[in-house]
C-alpha cells in the first residue's frame, strides 16, 4: 500500500512540473483538427445516449424506487385488491 502511494506521488509531481515547465509550444493547428475535435464530441455524445439507451430500464426502475409511492407493508397490494373485493360482494 505504501508503494502505491509513492507511485501516485511521484506520478503527480511529474506530471505537475511536466506542465509548469513547458514554455511555448509554436504549433500549428490545421482546419482539419477542428474537424477532428468535433468528431469527437459528437462521438462521444452518441455513445453516451446509446449508453443510456441500453441501461434505461434500469435507470427508470432506480428511480421509480427512490421516488415512487411508499406501499404499506403490512398489507401487500394483491391482499387489498382482495379485502376489496370481498368486502364489494358482502355490501351487494
């Protein structure tokens, strides 16, 4: 675990001083790159609706449960629906 740590450590200051210490880059962006980058985000846009499009099952499921009507536990909804019943053949 120790080892881990310093690991982390020195990948963090090495890439710290990496990006402090670079003075002017002079590099030259062709039209072709702003095409490139906008690939991208549109890539990356559609495979984060498909992401959600295959998990939206159980995405609305998690979150009719967390925001859904609370049922009595004492009574499961089948045993009302026949207590109702019962009670709509007595009252006839």
């Amino acid at each position: 675990m120790n080892t881990r740590r310093q690991w982390s450590r020195f990948f963090s200051v090495f890439f710290f001083v990496t990006l402090v210490a670079v003075r002017d880059a002079h590099a030259y962006l062709d039209p072709g790159t702003g095409s490139y980058i906008l690939q991208l985000l549109i890539g990356a846009f559609l495979g984060a609706m498909y992401a959600v499009k295959l998990c939206w099952s159980s995405i609305k499921m998690f979150f009719s449960r967390l925001f859904g009507k609370k049922t009595s536990a004492a009574v499961p909804p089948a045993a009302e629906q026949k207590s109702a019943d019962k009670r709509e053949k007595i009252s006839v």
